[in-house]
C-alpha cells in the first residue's frame, strides 16, 4: 500500500500594499520634517496603546473571558541595544486583521486630509497637529527607518494575530501570523543617530513629561544586575487616575500632561477647572480651555464632541456628547460618575437625568471659569475670545437658560474705538451709553470694514452715539434671537425708522418738500418692485443712499449666503432711503429722463453694494455708470 505524503500547511505570505496618496504624504512629513520634535513619538504611542488598555476594560465588563486571564492591564516598553529595537507592548484590545488594514494600512480619514491641509512644514506646528488629527502612529517613523507591528484580538484564537510591517516608503506588508498573547505590539527598528531612545533614563525622562497621568503601570526593565541577562519589570510612572486626587496634590506641569492626551493637543491649555461633587450624587469633573482652537471648529458641529466619561474609573466613552452642549464642543476633559452602571450606552446617557444634571453642572462652571478669566485674567481671557468668540456666540441662541451669562462675556469691535478689536463687552457699552439712550445700537456686515464703513452709521457718529460693529457670520443670526440685555433692547441701525431728526419723533417721517415729495415718487416710479418704498433718510449725512431693512428682516448679506446654501427665504424688499441735501439727489432732480432712470438705479445699486448685498444684474450696472462717466 502506497503511504500518502504528508503536506504541513502552508505559512500564509505577506500581502504587500501600497499606501493611498494621503498616507504617503503623511509619511513624508514625519520623516522629513518634524525632527525638531522627534520624540512625541513615544507620546502617541503610549497613548495608543492606553486607549486600547481602555477599551479592552470597557468590553471586559460585558465579557471577563476578553482579558484573557491577564487582568492586570498594562503597557510595557522595552529596548534590544542590539538590534537597535524600541518596543512599545500592550496586552488590550488588539486588532484583527480588518482593523489593521482599516486602522492602520491604508487609511485615508478625513482628520488625515485636515491634517495634511493645516500642516505647513514648520516642525512646531505640525507637531502640535498629530494627535489631534489621529495620526500619531506614523509619528514612529520619524525615528525608525522600519516598523514592525504585531497584534491579536482580544478574545480571537491565537492563528489570528496579525504582522504589519513598512518601512515608511510607498508600501506595507501584512499578514495573519500565529501570536499567542493578545494586545498590539510595536517595534521600532531605529534609524542611525537614534541611540537615545535605547537609553532608560531617556524613556523614563519621556514617560514622566508625557505619560505620568496614564491610568495604567508604563513598565520598562530594571538595569540588568551584572550576571542576569534582563532585569526584573518596574513601573516607570504613577498609573493613577489624576482627576480623582486632591487638587492640592496636583502641579500645574501634571494638570498640563494630562491636559495633552485627552486633548490631543502640544500646547498648553489656556485654563482648567477642577470639581469634586460628593452629596446626592457623586463625580469628579475636570475640565480645560484649550489655548488655540482647530481652523474649522466652525465646520465641526456635525462631528462627534464631548467629554470622556469614565464610571468608577472604568473608561466608557471618549467623546459623550450629552455632557456638553454644542457651543462648548471646544471643551476638553473627563467626567468620572460613580451613580452611573458601568453598562451605560448613549441612548441611556441621553435619557439620564443625573447625566442631565452633570450636564447643566459642566455648562455652569465652563461659564464660571471664563467668567473669572473676564474679571481677572483678561489678556487670556481676550486670547480665548480671539480664538473661539464665535462659537461661544451660539449658546445665545441654544441655552436660553444661560443667555445672560453668556452675554456678559461677549466681546464686540464698536465705534468707540474700532481699531482694538472685539474687545468691548456689553457691560461697557451701557456705561458708555448716553443719558436718556434706552437702545443698545448694533450694525451687522459681511466683514468688519464693511460694518465700520456703513452708511447707517453717519447720523450716530454725529451724534457720538456708540454702535457695535457686528462682523462675524454667525452675529445677524443671533441678533434674531438676542433681544435685551439688563433691561436695554437691541436695535439695529440698518433696520426700521431710528427717529434721530431733532424735530421728529421716533416713526414720524422727515419733513419735505412738495417738490422732494415729487422727487421720491419718481425715483420708486423708476425702481418700481426692487424697493418697498423710497424715502428721505434720518440716518445719512455724507453718503446719498442706503437701503433700510424691516425689523424682522434678514440683512442683504445674510440672505445672500442663505440663498448661496440653497435655502428658500420669503419675499422681502429694502427700503430705499436717499439724503436730500446730498449734491447727487440734486443732480438726479434735474437729470432729463434716460438720464435720471440710470442715476436713479446707480442710486439704489450703490446702496446694495455698500450693504454687502449682491446686484442682479452687474453688466447693467457697469453700463449705467459708463454711461454717466462719458456724459453720454
């Protein structure tokens, strides 16, 4: 009988796969120039490698067998001064290999290409950029010329580890490769000149300025004592949840550390608070001001924000939303419950009425900090203002409970001093206020110079009135809603009679002549549906024309970017007003009849474009003026 041959199976080969244009280009700045800053690298890293202890220990409550009998969760950092290898170990989560090809191998997020469009090439700022865009793995490569990463699922048989590897070029391998422990580990095949990193001291050096505040032991090797090959494991920093210590045990240095990796941010925060709340319920709050915010914080009100949660120390979600209303998405820090069940899911959490308490808890002393910084600290206070006043105008609309607290710390540019910025807080403008003045004046524009330069604004600067000067996007959408401050509504220079002739009062109209009477009948009787009604202006003394809105009507500049999104807005029509003492009315006065159609559309036309507003028909617009030009 003929004896079968035995076939082993066979070792699978690594797939080798190019890396997408963005990966790439990525990998070409960690490499090339962000030497300056080379060692965030072991930052990110052990921040990885954090997360994926958390997540493990948040599964682990649904599942105990996950932890795969080694419930002691940990990271681990080791160095071959031989094989010139740094290795970064953790026995958490781990991956599969989807999640490495997802993850990992040819990623391509939108924080990557954010990244990439922010990054300018200046090691500084790029630096600070890595993490907060979530592609701090490839910070390795700034100091190996090869990574190696080896990683198992947790709760996945040992035939399904996973090997990933590149050299930092155009392509990566992977493979399934049999791994009997768990976790993700990364090794670091360091370049020549990088023998620091092979140093303990150096690492534990690292792990104190960057990691101290991680949860779980960060452990390196003993140095060997002569005659044994390894040392024993020793923790090389405090694995302590920092919120939950006194604040008087904790330094500035450790607040800012900790500050960096739930922020994902290099710079220092602007400001923290905080809280321990013990009696009905129990937390622990601590909460930060980031220094600078991203270029699209605008853009992100879609984007998943919020705060970390953790239930009795237990990790349970990176970004609760609940926790925070969507004009403090700049907020960063961690909330710590111990009433909550550790199986808490989102839509538990949105139902919550002690998340709903913690909630109301954070916004008030978000508040309260920046209500401090305004009465004490005001140059951070302004700094803050500078980088994230427009957000925080949003909560005038959203938390109508708030909104006068939040109004006290809106800061606005105004015809008081309109060169110092948005420095000027409601507070100040009712000093400023003339006796007898009832309305707090504000003017809203597509830009500062177009708000600084209104028309609107000649007869209040001749009577030395003071107007804000409103030139953020979001200003006439929250104008809508914002109607009085201690007691003094609102009033728009552009919108509605303003009742400053000195015979008149307030609604009454201008007094004419029969024959200015004449005059603003033709020029309407001209522009017949562009315009509600002309009429003689109590507002200008050096410009001939403006347009004047209704009183609940959206500003020309509002309804043109409205219009631009697709929206669909009711019918609306501007009020013309002209100045009849201006030299130019008494030129269209006595202008012949083809002469004064196009001077009375020139009227109207200059006072859409100093309103910001958009002209139908441009082309007749030029056609017009050439025409007065040549005299023809």
């Amino acid at each position: 009988m003929t004896e079968k041959t035995q076939t082993q199976p066979k070792t699978p080969q690594p797939e080798t796969h190019a890396f997408q244009a963005e990966v790439r280009e990525v990998l070409r700045l960690m490499i090339h120039s962000l030497y300056s800053n080379k060692e965030i690298f072991l930052r990110e890293l052990v921040s990885n490698a954090s997360d994926a202890c958390d997540k493990l220990r948040f599964s682990a409550l649904k599942d105990d067998s996950l932890l795969g009998g080694d419930p002691e969760l940990r990271i681990e950092i080791e160095t071959d001064p031989e094989a010139r290898t740094l290795t970064i170990r953790d026995n958490g989560i781990g991956m599969n290999l989807a999640e490495v090809t997802e993850n990992i191998g040819t990623i391509a997020r939108s924080g990557t290409r954010q990244f990439l469009e922010q990054a300018s090439g200046e090691a500084d700022l790029d630096g600070k950029l890595i993490g907060q865009f979530g592609v701090g793995f490839y910070s390795s490569f700034i100091v190996a010329d090869r990574v190696t990463l080896l990683t198992r699922r947790a709760g996945a048989p040992a035939e399904e580890g996973v090997r990933w590897e590149s050299e930092g070029a155009g392509e990566f391998t992977i493979a399934p490769e049999k791994r009997e422990h768990q976790g993700t580990e990364v090794i670091l095949h360091l370049k020549e000149g990088e023998d620091e990193f092979l140093q303990s001291w150096t690492l534990r050096r690292l792990i104190g300025r960057y990691s101290d505040h991680i949860g779980f032991p960060i452990c390196l090797r003993k140095d060997a004592v002569e005659g044994e090959e390894q040392g024993e494991w020793e923790p090389a920093n405090q694995a302590s949840a920092l919120w939950t210590l006194p604040k008087t045990d904790i330094s500035d240095e450790e607040y800012q550390a900790f500050y960096k990796h739930v922020g994902h941010d290099m710079d220092d925060a602007l400001a923290w608070a905080h809280n321990h709340v013990e009696g009905a319920q129990n937390y622990v709050s601590l909460l930060y001001l980031p220094a600078r915010a991203p270029l699209d914080i605008m853009l992100q009100r879609d984007e998943r924000q919020g705060l970390r949660l953790y239930v009795k120390r237990v990790f349970i979600m990176d970004a609760a939303e609940q926790l925070l209303p969507h004009y403090l998405r700049f907020v960063r820090g961690v909330v710590d419950s111990d009433d909550l069940p550790l199986n808490v899911s989102r839509e538990l959490l949105q139902e919550n009425d002690l998340v709903r308490k913690i909630r109301s808890a954070v916004v008030r002393r978000t508040l309260d900090l920046l209500g401090r910084l305004a009465d004490h600290e005001q140059d951070k206070f302004l700094s803050f203002w500078d980088e994230f006043g427009p957000v925080l105008k949003e909560g005038v609309v959203e938390d109508t409970a708030n909104r006068e607290k939040i109004a006290a710390l809106l800061r606005f540019s105004s015809t008081h001093d309109p060169e110092a910025g948005q420095r000027t807080s409601l507070a100040d403008y009712i000093v400023r206020m003339q006796e007898g003045q009832e309305h707090i004046w504000f003017v809203t524009a597509e830009n500062f110079k177009a708000a600084k330069n209104s028309p609107h604004l000649e007869i209040f600067r001749k009577k030395g009135i003071e107007v804000l000067l409103l030139s953020d996007r979001i200003d006439e959408w929250m104008m809508g809603y914002f109607t009085e401050f201690e007691g003094h509504t609102f009033r728009s220079v552009a919108k509605g009679e303003v009742g400053f002739d000195d015979t008149q009062e307030e609604g009454k109209e201008v007094e004419s002549s029969p024959e200015q009477q004449d005059l603003l009948k033709r020029i309407s009787g001209v522009l017949g549906e562009e315009v509600a009604e002309v009429r003689a202006s109590q507002r200008l003394t050096d410009s001939a024309s403006c347009l004047v809105m209704g009183e609940h009507d959206l500003a020309l500049h509002m309804r043109h970017m409205l219009e631009q999104a697709g929206q669909q807005l009711p019918d609306s029509r501007p009020v013309l007003e002209v100045n009849l003492d201006h030299p130019m009315l008494a030129r269209v006065a006595s202008a012949e009849e083809g002469r004064f159609n196009d001077l009375a559309h020139i009227l109207y036309e200059q006072a859409v474009l100093a309103e910001g507003g958009q002209l139908d028909d441009p082309a007749g617009f030029v056609q017009r003026l050439n025409r007065i030009m040549l005299d023809v």
